[in-house]
C-alpha cells in the first residue's frame, strides 16, 4: 500500500519524513513524499496528483516553520475529493484565512501540549459501525484500468493514526 505524504516543514524538521516511513513502514506502506519539490512546477503538481490518487493513505504536515502549506492544504483536499483517506497535523499557530479546523481529521498540535492532539487522532482511528468493508473500483491513473480492492479505509486511518501518534509525541519530547 502507498501513503503519500505533503509536508509544510523546514530543513531541521526534515527528519520527520523519515520517521514516518519507518513508521508507516512497519505497517505495510510505502511512503511517497511532495517534500523538496518544486511546488511552482506544473509537472511536479501532475506527480503529486497521481502519487495522491495511487495511494491508499494521505498524510499532510503543517509546520508553523513550513514555506508550503497552501499547497500541502491543496493536497489535502484535493485527497479528500478523490475519498482516499486523510489526515492533516497542523501545529497550532500556523493560521489560515479559512477555517481549517472544521474541515475532516484535521488535528491541531500543541508541541507544548502533545494530549490533546494525539486523544484526537485516536477519536478518529476508533472503530466507526458505520464505515462499510466492499470491494469498490478505482481507476489506476497510470494503466488506466479499474482496480478493484477492499474499502479498508478505517484501516489505513487506524495505521496512519498510529504513525502519528507516535510522530506527536516525538515532535513534543523534542521540542523540550
């Protein structure tokens, strides 16, 4: 499985990119990135969108010490409009003209105050009756052929949930 990650970090946060490969690894993902991107460029956007659509997970970073984060909200959203699940950390004095905070598995993060956020990726990793488990069809955007496979979203927000759990309480303990 992919999980296709876009990030709104600096040089000295980089790190986190691999920790959440490790992470996300150990639960059967494979890690794609938008990180060191030209985000100008029409042809890296073409990739992001088709590592996005081809990824069964999507992970958005929002740093306060971030340059990119109109384009990691971009990204997310545009994962949201294609139904792949998402989550987005948003450090808690990064600020948009929006309200980010009303929009789905959007977690704020409190370097300062890691508990909060890491009960509120656990609220949405907790099994949910209504999710339902059937085959649906998507269309591969590279062979163009429909693929069918399980809707286990619940579980790549489950996996996910967990990497970041663990990422939060990194990000915290380093912090101090």
């Amino acid at each position: 499985m992919k999980a296709f990650i876009s990030c709104s970090i600096n040089e000295t946060e980089k790190y986190i990119i691999s920790i959440l490969a490790i992470e996300l690894g150990q639960k059967g993902f494979v890690l794609k990135s938008s990180f060191n991107t030209d985000h100008g460029s029409e042809v890296m956007a073409d990739i992001s969108t088709n590592e996005i659509i081809n990824s069964r997970l999507f992970i958005g970073i929002l740093s306060s010490k971030g340059n990119n984060k109109t384009k990691v909200l971009q990204d997310y959203k545009y994962a949201r409009f294609m139904r792949i699940p998402s989550l987005l950390l948003v450090e808690n004095n990064v600020k948009f003209r929006q309200d980010i905070d009303k929009l789905p598995n959007v977690i704020r993060f409190d370097r300062d105050n890691p508990e909060l956020s890491i009960q509120k990726v656990k609220k949405i990793i907790s099994p949910d009756k209504k999710r339902q488990l059937k085959p649906i069809a998507k269309k591969n955007s590279i062979t163009k052929k429909e693929e069918f496979f399980d809707n286990n979203d619940g579980l790549a927000l489950v996996l996910g949930g967990a990497a970041l759990i663990a990422l939060i309480a990194l990000l915290s303990s380093n912090d101090k």
